[in-house]
C-alpha cells in the first residue's frame, strides 16, 4: 500500500487554535512565486482576482478570507500561489477545474508521524465563518486542519460562468 501525502498551508489563529488548510498531494498541481492578478469587480472578498496559468483563466483565492481567519496585522504579501486541481470537472471542456490559493506563510509538507495521525470534525461551528465550503476539519499536533470543498466552490463558479 502507498503512503498518501499531504501539505499543509498555516492560516492563522482564531479563539486560541491554530489552523492549515489541508491539500492531498493529487490537489497541488504547481507552487509559484509570483504572478499578476487582475481585481474582479463584485467577487466576494476571499477572491483576490484572476490570473492567467498556462492559457486559461484561474480564479486567486485567499482561504484566510473565506474562513475569517485573516488577521491584518499578521498578513504581509503572498508569498506563494498554490495551483490546485479540483475532482470537480469543467461542463464546458471536460477538464478538471484549476484554481489559484494565496498564501502569505507558504506550503508545508509535514514532518512528524504525529500530524498523520487525524481526527475528524464536523465543519459547523468550528471556525468563525465557513459559508458551507468546508469537507471537514481535522485534529493533528495541536492544531485544526481545514479541508475545503474546492469542488463545490470552483463548480459553483464554472456554472455561473456557462449560465
């Protein structure tokens, strides 16, 4: 049997917690350090813009936003851009969705034995805002590991585009 990889993405702190968003190792398709993205008028906030990748358009998102655990004091300028793949499938080409994540503290690929060992969490109530968009939360090495439904937030998108 393989071992499934995993990375790990530190967001910030909220009611004394600290929580990373959680990857698979299928998920993250390219780790860059710069890019140019374009403001998207009327996006909700946790969409930073759009940026070119290759010769299609991916939505920039910041996760920090989107689970209200962004703290201005803490946040300096993104540091990485995560290309991530999503299982959802685009209707129109067929292709898996792609989508960009702003990091500001980089991607981790983790260390220990300890953070392999999980416990899940149900998503309600476990961080200040999650809109929905949260498979679950996990408990590792003294910390919250958020899995977010990129599937249902970029299919979201994909058919909002098509409509």
């Amino acid at each position: 049997m393989s071992e499934h990889r995993f990375f790990l993405l530190p967001l910030g702190r909220y009611a004394k917690e600290s929580y990373s968003c959680i990857f698979g190792q299928s998920q993250v398709v390219e780790v860059m350090q710069e890019i140019i993205a374009c403001e998207v008028p009327f996006c909700p906030r946790f969409m930073r813009g759009a940026a070119v990748y290759g010769e299609q358009l991916l939505p920039v998102i910041c996760p920090e936003e989107m689970l209200g655990l962004a703290d201005p004091a803490e946040q300096g300028p993104y540091r990485q851009f995560i290309v991530i793949r999503s299982a959802a499938v685009d209707p129109a080409s067929g292709t898996n969705l792609l989508a960009m994540v702003a990091s500001s503290r980089g991607l981790q690929i983790p260390q220990n034995e300890e953070d392999k060992n999980l416990e899940y969490f149900s998503p309600s109530d476990q961080v200040p805002a999650n809109g929905g968009l949260l498979n679950g939360i996990y408990s590792g090495q003294g910390r919250r590991l958020i899995s977010i439904d990129f599937d249902r937030l970029l299919l979201g998108a994909a058919m909002e585009a098509v409509a």
